[in-house]
C-alpha cells in the first residue's frame, strides 16, 4: 500500500465517523420530537419549559414537564398543576395544598389553593378552574434545551446539522472511487 492510498480510505473512516454522528444526533432530536408529538395527539399530553425556582427541588428550572389537562373533579391535595394566572399573565405551575367548590359557579369548577414548593406561603388567591394541567412527568434540563432550539439560534443550529448530514452524504466518496 502507497501513501496516496492511505489517504482517501483515513478520510473516509473520518468522514463516516463524522457522519454517524451527525445522524445520530439528529436522530435523537427527532426521536425526542416524534415522542412528544404523539403523546399530544394521543394522550392530550403538552410540554411546558420551569421558568422559575418556585418549585426547586421537584422541578428545577429549566425543566421540562409533560401535563395533561384534568378535570377539577379529579385533581386531589398533593397534585401538581397548571392554571392560568389572573389577567392572563402567564402560566402558574404549584402543588395543590386545599381544594374546594367555589361558593358560584359551574358545579365541575373547583377553587384550587396552590403554593410551591419552595415557597413560604400559599399563591395570594385561590385558582377557580374547571380543569388544569396535571404534571406527569418531569424531565430537569430538558427545557432548557428545547427553549435554545426555539431561538434565532438555535433554528440556525439546526439548519447547520441539516446541511451537515446532507454535505455528509454528498460527499461522501463512491465504492470503488477514490
């Protein structure tokens, strides 16, 4: 073997590493995608991203949490939720510390008293609704990760990795080609 036969085959070992790589990671990211998109359709299960410590330990920030709606009715103490804050300024995500039927109202509403869990006190009002957001499950970081691929950036990353897989396969030398 010369040294200008060595050369293409240890470019194509690197460039085959590299192109594994590259589809396994978008792979992954699809798979992830893919995963969460069913278990919407499917289970009417969504995605929200911890913006904030209120919950820490349980739910560091920068968590993801997967939260299906429930009714009032079957939400107990203990659980965790989400509820629309008043005025709508956002989403509220705490444990349930009491719950009750609202004095009027629609009889499947209940008043639900929240607090987080690293808070010293309970949310000022208690949170009339007729379903809220159960959480399910907690995955911590993954939010973080999901909220960078929601940014001018981070869509730029991903059409680097597309362009990469797809730069990895046209150049990708040919059997018997070198």
């Amino acid at each position: 073997m010369t040294a200008t036969t060595a050369a293409p085959t240890g470019t194509r070992r690197v460039l085959a590493a590299v192109r594994s790589v590259i589809l396994w990671l978008a792979a992954a990211v699809g798979a992830a995608c893919i995963t969460l998109t069913v278990l919407a359709l499917a289970f009417g299960v969504r995605s929200q991203i911890v913006v904030s410590g209120s919950m820490e330990p349980f739910m560091p920030t920068g968590s993801l949490i997967l939260v299906k709606d429930t009714p009032a009715t079957e939400l107990e103490v203990g659980d965790v939720v989400t509820v629309p804050r008043p005025n709508g300024e956002g989403l509220v995500t705490h444990r349930i510390i009491a719950t009750e039927a609202p004095g009027s109202g629609p009889a499947a509403a209940r008043a639900l008293t929240l607090q987080g869990d690293a808070n010293q006190s309970p949310d000022p009002r208690p949170y009339t609704v007729a379903s809220a957001g159960k959480v399910l499950f907690v995955i911590p970081q993954a939010g973080t990760l999901f909220g960078q691929l929601r940014t001018p950036m981070g869509i730029g990353g991903i059409v680097v990795v597309a362009v990469a897989v797809l730069a990895c396969y046209g150049l990708a030398p040919r059997p018997g080609k070198e």
